[in-house]
C-alpha cells in the first residue's frame, strides 16, 4: 500500500470508453488524459511548508485534478497518481 505524506493524495485515473453525440466510440488512448480521478490514499496533512494543511479529501471521493497535475507512479500493475491536495479542483458528488 502507498501511505501518502503531508498534502499529498494518491489517485488512480477514471478511465474507458466514451461515446461521442454523434455515437462514435472513441477508446482511451485516442482522447486527452481524464481529469476525473478516485481518491485511492490521503496524506495526513499538518505542517506544510509553514502553513497547518487539513485534508479536505478522503478515500473514495471522486475528483476532478488539473491537467497533468502529479507524479505518476506503477504499483503492483496498477497506474496511479499522486498529487497534492492544492491540485485537486473539485470532489464530484
């Protein structure tokens, strides 16, 4: 298991197909990188560079990051993403 320090958070991209008004099917690596992601590990937040950070983010929650936000990562087979909680723009509900 990754365990996330100070503000980061670890995500794993939403992936698969879409489907274009016009009924096209377009795979995923014909369309950009999503912006959508699963919250997989929270950081513990406190004292970062100076300022007291709290986690607003939790396990789960559905997020939309900026693009190309994070440090891309391979564990166990499994692509994910970690970013800090600052790059993270909203929690899709």
């Amino acid at each position: 298991m990754i365990k996330p320090l100070a503000d980061r958070v670890v995500i794993k991209m939403m992936e698969g197909e879409e489907t274009t008004k016009s009924g096209i099917i377009l795979a995923s690596s014909a369309k950009e990188k999503p912006q959508i992601a699963e919250v997989i590990a929270v950081g513990p937040g406190g004292n970062v560079d100076g300022k007291e950070i709290e986690m607003h983010i939790k396990i789960g929650d559905k997020v939309i990051v900026t693009k190309y936000a994070g440090t891309e990562v391979k564990y166990e087979g499994e692509e994910l993403t970690i970013v800090r909680q600052s790059d993270i723009l909203a929690i899709v509900e």
